[in-house]
C-alpha cells in the first residue's frame, strides 16, 4: 500500500498517484477509529457527546466526490455526519467542530498547494487543526481495519448542511460589524480561484461598502497558479485593480484560512506588513491585550511591537498547530504564522483569513486613512523591514545533508552584521546582531525548499537571499 503521512497541516498528496478514492477511504477509516478510542478514553473529561463529525470540501478537482468518500467511512462507522452542501471555507469547518459539538472535523484540501494536489486536514474537537501527536496516531492505525463504506443505515447518518451562516455570523460579532457596515469602504477581494469566492460579497451584503470580487472563477487550475497569498501570485488581480482602485483588496488563499493584502491600487503587501497590521489594530485602536505568538519565521516587527506594549512573546515552531494550544490559554490575544495564517482571541484557535479580513476592514473604517499609511506610522516607529521568501526546488533526498551541513557550518555573518544565533528547531535560522536574519527549511505539505530573510533595505534583503540560494550549492 501506498505510504501515507501527514505534514505540517494534513496529509496532501498528487491526485489519481497517492490521492485516490481508496487512499483517502484508508486514511478516513484511520481517523474514525482513533476518534472512536479517543471518545471511549476521555468521554468523561471533554466529549461527552455524540459520535458526530464536520466533513467539508474546497473547489479542487474531485474534492466533492472525495469529500462524499469520507462521509460514507464514517457513516459506515456509526457516526452522524454533517457533510457540507457546497464548497466551504476551512475556517467554517473548524468552527462547526466546536459550535456543533462534534468530535473532530475534516476538511478536504490542499489549501496553497499547486493544482495537482489535493489533501485531508485533521480538525479536533476544540476547533483547530490537529496535533501532531493526534495525527501520528492516525497513521498507525492505518490498515488496522477496512473501511466501512457499506452499512445499511449509513445514508440515514449523513445530514448535508450549509455550516457557513453560523461562521460568517461568529466572525460578524468580533468587530463592530455596524461601524464598517457604514463605513462606504470600496473593497476588493482577491479569491486566488479558491474557494472564498464571493464570501465577502455575502458578509458585506445590505452595507453602504462596494464589494468586488477578482479571480472568483471556480477553476480546478487556478489560474495556472498556486493559490497562496504571496505578492508573485497577486499579478492578475493587481492589473485589475491598477484603473479601478479600491480602499483596499483582501486576498484569501484556496481554502481562505489565509490573509493576504494589495493597496489601494493593487500593490501587493507582504504577510508581514498584513501580520504587523492587524496586531496594530488589536492593540492601538481596539485597546487589546495579551499575549501573542508567532512562529519563528514571522517578521521581527512583531517582537519590537511586544516589547514596545509590554505583550508577553511566545514563539513556536512553524505550523498553526503550534500555535492553536497558546491561542487556547487564558490571556491569549493573537497569533501569527509567516504564511498568512492568523488567529484572534475569543474565536476558534484556528487560521481565519474571512475573520482576518473583517479585523482590517475595521481597521480602516477606524482610522480613515490608507493602509499604506497606516503601515508607514509602523516603520516610523518600529523600523524599516523587508521580507521576502524564494521557494527552491531541491530533491529530498539530500534535504537531510544539507541541514546537517548548514547547523554545522553556518555562515560567520550576514552582510555585514555578525552571526549571534543559529536557531535549528526546524530547519535552520541565522540571525545577525543588528536583527537581520536568514532560515532555510524544507516544507511541510510539499517538496520544496524555503528560504526566507528579512532585512533593513530591499537590496539588503535580495543579498540575503541570493546568499540562500548559494548555500544550496
């Protein structure tokens, strides 16, 4: 049988090679029964409730059909399914598990991934992505047994539901909804292809905002792009919006738990600048406190920010799954992964890119100028900082080698700042005196190679980099 693991966020693999009809009905049987040892072992603790589980689907190719494989699983497996009833956003999902008390959720996707991709994300019981731990058991319980697809009762056990008006409803009541409903704001909104099409047409609808929806096409090809939020990707959606300005375009990634943002006409903003600005708004004009994370390969603004409020730091590894158990404490406010990925207190402890963009429409309508000058006040006060990410195709097989090589002899500068730290809990960060920094590490859902950096200037962060890619040599 073919060998199934799961990544930073879920298991992804290439459709009709390792993602088939019968891979994912393995891996759905996998899950229900370690769902089932899970509700037997702690159902006096936390569950307490009924075998139910949330199963969605974004607009990849099949995604439908492998979504309605899934659901037969469980179903065959005694549980009550609510199956969604039309292509649905990941954050939706993750809200249904905790608002619908069900024992865990899974959301068919390949999220940024390329088009050939599909993948299944584990959501627990609390409303968030999976532990590592928790999706490792799954794996060894892979083959254990069949996968029940038959059972006379199991069409009866699966309930097909639109779960987005309660999500959309939850992320309404986060911000004051009233102030930018009058707000007259002019938004765009950047769907990359992904399944967040339209969604903020149905949020702003009856508000005195202008919605305009680019790139909502549902194309299995996605344009002939990966659909992350990246700058590189924003090129069809920025030409459009060059004679047709807008206060502000909000970009959602495939299954839009990602936020990604362009000015008003159509300039792309980094995550960084997008992470940087929503902790501005939390604490500057909503008076949040409390305390923040982000993983170690988020902009540095983010700890002078902390420092500057007086906001306990926490920095974990990269992946949301990190961050959810931090987002969970008592005291969090906000928590941020370098891909985007962004969650807010009193939510869910998950990524939510429609929550994210609902927090810089507020923004805006608080503040009454642009973002670009809105961010301008950041660097004014905090410093200038230039991000950027190359993503390097490198065969994996000597990934192990290289990262062996890069902890043992890293650089004894960058540019013209000494090395001070060699940070390797998951591939291998450098970082200057003068806080410039530069990480490679190999991805999580996807066979290629990262290299990020962050410096002062842009000729200084396109040194760092090309100094990435020599290393690779």
């Amino acid at each position: 049988m073919n060998p199934i693991r799961f990544g930073t966020d879920g298991w992804r693999a290439v459709i009709a090679e390792d993602f088939t009809f019968a891979n994912v009905a393995r891996v759905a049987q996998a899950t229900a029964d370690f769902w089932k040892t899970e509700v037997r072992r702690r159902n006096s603790e936390i569950f307490g409730r009924e075998l139910k589980v949330i199963i969605g689907y974004d607009r990849r190719f099949l995604s439908d059909k492998f979504a309605q494989t899934t659901a037969e699983v469980f179903a065959g497996n005694n549980f009550q399914v609510v199956l969604t009833a039309v292509p649905t956003p990941t954050p939706c999902v993750s809200y249904a598990v905790k608002n619908l008390g069900a024992v865990g959720g899974v959301m068919i996707t390949a999220s940024h991934n390329p088009p050939q991709f599909n993948g299944f994300k584990l959501k627990s019981y609390f409303g968030g992505s999976s532990s590592a731990e928790e999706c490792a058991a799954v794996e060894k319980l892979l083959d254990k047994n069949p996968p029940q697809l038959k059972t006379i009762n199991s069409k009866l056990k699966i309930s097909v539901q639109d779960i987005r008006p309660a999500h959309f409803a939850a992320i309404k009541r986060l911000v004051d909804f009233k102030l930018i409903a009058k707000s007259k704001l002019r938004v765009a909104h950047d769907a990359l292809f992904g399944v967040g099409a339209g969604v903020f047409e149905m949020l702003l609808a009856k508000t005195n905002c202008t919605v305009t929806t680019l790139n909502g096409a549902h194309d299995v090809l996605f344009g002939g792009i990966s659909p992350e939020p990246l700058p590189k990707n924003y090129a069809l959606g920025g030409a459009q919006l060059k004679n047709n300005p807008h206060d502000i375009c909000l970009v959602t990634d495939g299954d839009a738990d990602r936020i990604g943002a362009m000015d008003v006409h159509g300039n792309p903003l980094t995550n960084q600048q997008v992470i940087a600005l929503l902790l501005h708004h939390l604490v500057c004009n909503r008076g949040g406190r409390g305390a923040v994370t982000k993983t170690f390969n988020t902009t540095a603004m983010v700890d002078k920010m902390c420092a500057a409020w007086n906001l306990p730091l926490t920095e974990v590894g990269i992946g949301f799954r990190f961050i959810a158990p931090e987002m969970m404490k008592t005291g969090a406010l906000f928590g941020a992964e370098e891909s985007g990925s962004v969650g807010f207190a009193n939510h869910i402890p998950e990524r939510d890119g429609l929550a994210a963009g609902l927090f810089l429409l507020e923004m805006l309508a608080m503040e009454k100028i642009s973002v670009n000058k809105i961010y301008a006040t950041l660097e004014k006060k905090f410093g200038p900082h230039r991000y950027g990410r190359y993503d390097a195709h490198y065969p994996l097989e000597k990934r192990d080698a290289l990262m062996k090589s890069l902890k043992s002899n890293p650089p004894q500068k960058l540019l013209r700042s000494p090395l001070v730290k060699v940070d390797a809990r998951d591939g291998v960060k450098f970082i200057a005196e003068d806080s410039t920094w530069l990480m490679l590490r190999g991805s999580g859902t996807e066979p290629v190679l990262r290299i990020y950096a962050e410096a002062k200037s842009d000729t200084d962060l396109q040194k760092l980099l090309q100094l990435g890619k020599s290393l690779l040599a």
